[in-house]
C-alpha cells in the first residue's frame, strides 16, 4: 500500500509477519558541485540495529546523509517499543535535498520479536543488496567522508575481506588496567584495536593496517564473503564478543582498520550494562576461547594465564569495595557463555 510518510515521502509499506518494513526507492541525480552519484563505486548497504534510541538513530542517520559519497542503500533494523526511532528516521530524511533523498534506497524494519543486536544484524544481512555491508551502531557519528574512507580502503586493499573504522574518542584506561592488560591478556585474548584508536590523531594518515578484530559499531564486509555467515543469535544482551566471534569465522580473510575512516561512537547509556567489568570480560572471554581458539597448548595456557588475571582482580575488587560483586560477575558470565555455546555448533578442533 502506498502512503506518504510524516515528512511527506514517497514510502511503501507492506506488512510482513516478522515485522514492519518501510522502504524509500532510489534514483540517482547530481546535486550542484556535491558528487551524491554513488552508481560509479562500490554499491554499500549500511546496516544499523537499534532499540528505543531515536536521537542516536537520528544523527547517524543523518551523517549518513551528509557523506562525500552516499549509501547505496540505509537498512536499518528496529527493535523498540514505539515509534519514536521510525520518526526520527522520517525525519533526518525529511531533511535532506530532494536529490539526497533520491540517491539513498531505505529499508527500514519495525520488528519487537527480534532478539538482541546478532539476530538484528542478520535480519539486516538478508535484506541488503550491496556489495559491501557495512555495520553501524545506532550511537556512532561519523566524520563526512566516512563511507568514502571505507570504500577507498577496500580498493586499496583487495585482499581485505573487511574493514573496521578508527574511533577516535575512546581514551586510554587507567594505568592499572593497562598493566594488567599488558601481563594478562595474550595472543588472541589481547585487543590490538585499542592502543590504535589511543593514537587516532598520530595515524589519521596513514594507510590502513593489519588487525584481527573487528568493532562492531562500525565495520565493514565484502558482501561475497560473508554471504554464508551469520553473526551468533545465542549472544543476546550485551555482549563483547560478537564481532570478534564474526571475524575469527572469517578467517582466513584479511581484515584491517583504515585511520582515514573516522567516527565517534558516544556508548548511549540505553540499552548499555551497567554491572561490573568483569562480567562483560569474562563472558566474551570464555565463549570466544571455547568456540575460535581452543586449539594447541599456547592458546590453552593463556586461557589459564588470563583466568589467574581475572580472579586477582576480582581479589583487588573485593578488597577495595568490601563487596564479593566480582566474583557474582565472573559466575553470571561463565553461565552465559555456556549457555551462548549450547546453541552453538563449535569448531571441530575446540574439544568443547
């Protein structure tokens, strides 16, 4: 049935059983000396989950209407209880050119059933038609030319089979937990992203680079090759390990992070965890050990090595707010994990 939205757009709605979906069709048309033709590049889908955050949504939405070069196509994925994110999203393309407005096809998905932020990213995986699908938070703002810095890396690289972006507003933790980082966390567990957006002003220029994680409030995937992947349903809630799950699967792809790609991701309080840091840790740290790298006697040995980190910091939490939540923390995440990994076809070499 066809209807004009609240902003007087050209929508087409038709209602599914697993939820409503709204879409916007495109045509291509140049706006002055601004280049929104974005049929000569790569064609990207953006492909953004999102729960009961409709200012977040509204910003990211529009930054992505204020690229140097546009989405293909904006598929975004909403889990909430009311309206309020559709509106938001009516209205960033409200306020666009008419030529803006055009250029991008939106797909957007009003579904309460869809459970956590993996089943969200896979339902946006199946209605995307571009051949890159880039995954964006609902809480990120991205510099202007963000998709083009995707796209140009991609080109650069031809090997990488995804890109992650640079966050440039996360700052080094304190000194304690770099130290403990440092002796605890080893191979596969540390987390080579993070001294790299420390640094993201020193890098802004250079050429992307080597890593082996992937964030997932912005990163970005050939289509081709993920096209028989899907992001773990059984982690729901919040969860650290799902794009690290997802970019272990990819392997032996290449993945790198590109410096020029640059965002600020604000963490929105909605929707976030609010319990000790050791749940979220621990939880991610278990399930990826168990499913991606329990194999050869390094890995198991920095499993065990990092276990030693995680109880003597839970000692130290103890002792210095005279509560046991720590070691709650370390038990809640080890059952979600197992619980995560029920539902989970493991690795042939993981013996789990």
């Amino acid at each position: 049935m066809d209807v004009s939205g609240a902003c007087g757009l050209p929508l087409s709605f038709d209602n599914v059983s697993r939820g409503s979906i709204f879409k916007m069709h495109s045509r291509n048309i140049s706006e002055g000396s601004r280049a929104v033709d974005n049929e000569s590049s790569m064609r990207v889908s953006v492909i953004i989950p999102t729960k009961n955050r409709a200012s977040e949504l509204r910003i990211v939405t529009s930054n992505l209407l204020e690229q140097t070069l546009l989405p293909n196509e904006i598929v975004i994925i909403d889990q909430s209880a009311d309206q309020r994110s559709r509106r938001a999203v009516e209205q960033a393309f409200g306020a666009a050119s008419d030529a803006i407005r055009n250029s991008v096809r939106l797909q957007y998905v009003l579904d309460r059933s869809i459970n956590g932020g993996s089943a969200a990213r896979n339902r946006g995986m199946e209605l995307a038609t571009g051949e890159v699908c880039l995954f964006l938070d609902d809480d990120v703002e991205l510099e202007k030319n963000f998709v083009e810095e995707i796209v140009r890396a991609l080109r650069a690289r031809p090997d990488a089979t995804a890109i992650c972006g640079m966050i440039t507003n996360y700052l080094p933790p304190s000194w304690g937990f770099r130290l403990w980082n440092s002796i605890f966390a080893l191979g596969p567990f540390f987390d080579e992203r993070q001294p790299l957006y420390w640094k993201a002003d020193r890098l802004r220029g250079s050429e992307p680079l080597r890593v082996h994680k992937l964030n997932g409030g912005a990163m970005a995937f050939r289509a081709e090759a993920i096209r028989n992947l899907r992001f773990d349903e059984q982690l729901v809630g919040v969860s650290l390990a799902e794009d690290v799950d997802f970019a272990a699967r990819i392997e032996p792809g290449i993945i790198v992070m590109a410096p020029a790609a640059r965002l600020i991701h604000k963490r929105s309080p909605h929707g976030r965890a609010s319990d000790h840091w050791l749940r979220a840790q621990v939880q991610a740290s278990y399930y990826l050990y168990s499913r991606n790298w329990r194999h050869g006697i390094s890995n198991r040995l920095r499993f065990m090595w990092l276990n030693v980190g995680y109880g003597l910091a839970a000692v130290l939490s103890c002792v210095k707010n005279r509560s046991s939540e720590s070691f709650a923390a370390i038990r809640q995440a080890v059952n979600e994990a197992r619980h995560a990994l029920s539902g989970v076809a493991v690795r042939p070499d993981s013996h789990v």
